[in-house]
C-alpha cells in the first residue's frame, strides 16, 4: 500500500475511533470518518491479545494486500482504521478478503 494511503498519526487515529462512525462484524471493526480532499486513508491496529509480533504482522500485511486490490475501486475519501479481530487468526485469505470487502462495501 502506497504511503499516501496510509493513517500514521495518533492524532487522526484517536480523531476517527471518537467522532466516526463504526461497523463490525465478527473479524473486523472499522472506525470511519469522511474527509474532504485526499485519497481514501487507511489504518491498521491489531491487539497484543491477538497473538505475538510476527502473527500480528502477518495479519497486517495480509489485510494490506486486500486493501491494496479494493482499493483500486473504491471511489469515496474517508480515514479509515481497521481493528483486527482474535477470529481472523483462523481464516483463510480469501475469508479475510470477504469479510473485510463486505463491511467496506457498507460504507459506500
């Protein structure tokens, strides 16, 4: 995922999980807020329930590989911060893929 598409600051994080919106399902909660002029932004966390380092990472890079593909499609400017659920810990790719697509198709 290109830089520019990416939420790094804590400012902006705690920004969106208090004054956005939210969807969930049972693998993923999205906190979202719309924004005015630049490209859809996204953020990821995973808990340290989850698992250690290299589980999170791989989570990470596996929920970044799905955005990169949407995200080709996707037309709307939102900032977006993803919470990795302990349940994705035993799906496989492409559940992940629709699990993820199906909350970020709800935000359209």
């Amino acid at each position: 995922m290109n830089k520019k598409y990416i939420v790094k600051e804590s400012k902006i994080f705690d920004e969106v999980i208090e004054t956005g919106k939210k969807i969930k399902n049972y693998n993923f909660i999205i906190f979202y807020k719309e924004i005015k002029e630049s490209p859809t932004k996204y953020g990821i966390t995973v808990p340290k329930k989850v698992g250690k380092a290299h589980i999170r990472n791989k989570l990470k890079r596996k929920v970044r590989s799905i955005i990169r593909i949407y995200n080709k499609t996707y037309e709307k400017n939102y900032n977006c911060i993803i919470i990795i659920r302990n349940s994705c810990l035993d799906l496989s790719y492409q559940e992940l893929n629709n699990s993820l697509q199906y909350l970020l198709n709800k935000i359209k």
